[in-house]
C-alpha cells in the first residue's frame, strides 16, 4: 500500500519509521511519503493561512499550497486515491472504516491545522479522489497529524504480513461488535489478586463461554450503544447481558 501524507509539521509523523509500521515499511509492505505542505508556497514566508471570508476567529488554510501539493501526487489515473481529511467534523474513524481503507491501494491524508483548509480544495481533489473526511472522536485536536497516525495504524496493522500473529487480529476489539475480554498472564497470584479460576481450568468450552459472558458485561457497562448494533443481538448473548 502507498501512503502519503501532507502536512506543515512533517516531523510529527516521525513514529512511522517505529514498530510495526517501521518495520513494514522497511519489509516493502508499506510505501509511505511524508511532504511539506510549504514546499509548495512561493512567498517569501511561505505562507499557508489567511483570515476567513465573512470573518471569525482563527485562520484557515489557503488552497493554492493544498492545491498544488494534491495535484502534484495524484493526476488522472490508477490507481484512484482515497484523500482522507482527518477533521472533527468527519465521519467517525470505526472498525469498518479501517477495513475498508485497508481494501484501497494508495491513502493520501491532508493535514489540517487551525480552522480547517479552504472548501475548494475537497471539490478540486474529488475529480481524481474519493475524499473522506473522518474524525477521531466528539473533541478537538490541535490538527490532523495525531489523528493522520492513529488511522494509518488502525489500517497497515489489517494488511497481510504487517502483524505478525494474524489471528490475534480477531478476537480484538470491535471485530465483532464487542469489547475484548479481560486477559491474564503469569503470576497466578500477584499483589493478593487470583486469576479466574476458569481460566486455569482447562475446559475450553467454559472458557469461551466466560470469555463471551465478559465481553458483553464489558460492552453493556462500558459501551451501551454497541450491544443493539452488534451481532450480540443474538438472543442468546442477550440473555448474558446484566
Ligand atoms: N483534527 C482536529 N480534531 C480532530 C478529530 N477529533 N479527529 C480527527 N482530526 C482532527
């Protein structure tokens, strides 16, 4: 997969060349670009912002910069890009949406700083790419770089050969509309405190059935809304839940 990403703060997305991402990349797996959007600027202070028509606070990005550096990546052609705008007034970043980026051969994420870029900009770039505009959650961030991170994550970590234990990509959570269970480890006695007993059993039947049981007690405390949208709207699980 390709990534690039655009942003006035290149340096914040340094954590790529760490972990497993790091390590995609360095395997092939990942090709990603980072680029300074004052690259393309032509003033003297290289400006990227000015004051918002019909007024305000704050500032907003200018376009030519943003159109520029868009047209630069992604002219007409194959494969079409997806431009993500990470934004607070985006749709919300889910499961879902991780999927179905990771199904996409090349990202493009725009990183906004201050109070969003020019409007024209999605119009001009949604000729040649599928724009998105997708949100971390209900609060503001200071721009999308953070955001920009934690989404590529949620999407390389789906892609064959970037995890090394596939399976461990099922039973998190969210994969199937639940919170995760609790886990455990050795000691089986720490701080006075006793793993599950039922954990220690070896019946694995009772097991899954435990595991199930605290994924929806987990789900219904934590996350109501999840339980009526998931598939624990079996009515078996329903049963489970307190
Ligand atoms: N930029 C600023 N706030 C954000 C949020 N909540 N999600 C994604 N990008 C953002």
């Amino acid at each position: 997969m390709r990534i690039d990403v655009v942003s006035i703060f290149p340096d914040y997305l340094a954590p790529l060349d760490l972990s497993l991402i790091g390590k995609a990349r360095r395997d092939g797996l990942l090709d990603i670009r980072v680029h300074d959007l004052r690259v393309f600027t032509h003033d003297r202070h290289r400006t990227v912002d000015d004051t918002p028509y019909g007024g305000g606070a704050g500032m907003v990005m200018k376009p030519e910069p943003w159109g520029e550096a868009l047209d630069a990546l992604a002219t007409q052609g194959d494969p079409r890009p997806v431009l993500i705008v990470p934004g607070p007034g985006g749709e919300p970043l889910t499961q879902r949406t991780a999927r179905e980026l990771a199904d996409r051969e090349w990202l493009v994420f725009a990183c906004g700083r201050y109070e969003g870029i020019d409007e024209r900009v999605y119009e001009h770039a949604a000729d040649r790419m599928d724009v998105r505009v997708v949100s971390l959650g209900d609060y503001v961030l200071n721009g999308g770089e953070v955001a920009a991170l934690a989404i590529i994550e949620a999407v390389a970590r789906l892609l064959p050969g970037v995890i090394g234990n596939a399976a461990s990509l099922d039973e998190e959570s969210h994969e199937d509309g639940l919170l995760e269970y609790p886990v455990y480890t050795k000691p089986a006695q720490w701080q006075g405190r006793a793993v599950p007993d039922v954990l220690l059993s070896g019946d694995h039947g009772a097991i899954a059935r435990w595991r199930r049981e605290q994924q929806l007690h987990r789900t219904a405390r934590r996350r109501p809304d999840l339980l009526h949208a998931s598939a624990a709207a079996d009515p078996d699980d329903l049963a489970l839940v307190p």
